[in-house]
C-alpha cells in the first residue's frame, strides 16, 4: 500500500503581492501486488490513484491579472503498470 498527500500553499501573482492563487490539498493512494504462477517473483501489478477526492485546482497560472491563464492539475484518476524483472 502506497499514498501521499500534497499541500501547496497560495501563490502571489504580481510583485506586489496583491494578488494570490488558492492553495490546494492533493491525496494519492495505491497498491502493488506481485503475482503468482510460472514466473514467481518477477511480474507485479501497480494500482496508483491520483487526486482522490477530485479537487479542482491550478497546478499554474500564469499572465496578467487582467487574464490569468490557469493550467489546471489533473482530475481523479488511475493508471495500471504492469512490471517485470529478468
């Protein structure tokens, strides 16, 4: 079992620091497991879930503050790696 939690805090957007992005929480889990058979030991399965509770924030914003353009961080999801060793 794996998991992390991320905290970044606000961000100012101008040198006046007048200006400020909304700090954010971000919680990641997952599992690795090896798998059992003719290859023993060599082949395992990765679960990683990232941003759990799909919160919504800027990863960065840059631009005036006017029109700041926000990148957004990714949204809830999963991915699957399969691994192997020789």
């Amino acid at each position: 079992m794996q998991g992390g939690v991320r905290y970044v805090g606000s961000r100012y957007l101008n040198n006046a620091n007048t200006i400020s992005t909304p700090s954010y929480t971000v919680v990641d889990s997952g599992v690795w497991r090896r798998l059992n058979g003719r290859l023993n030991d060599r082949v395992g399965v990765d679960l990683r879930f990232y941003n759990l509770f799909d919160e919504f924030y800027a990863h960065n914003i840059y631009g005036g503050a006017a029109a700041p353009q926000w990148l957004v961080g990714r949204p809830r999801s999963a991915e699957v790696a399969l691994t192997m060793s020789f």
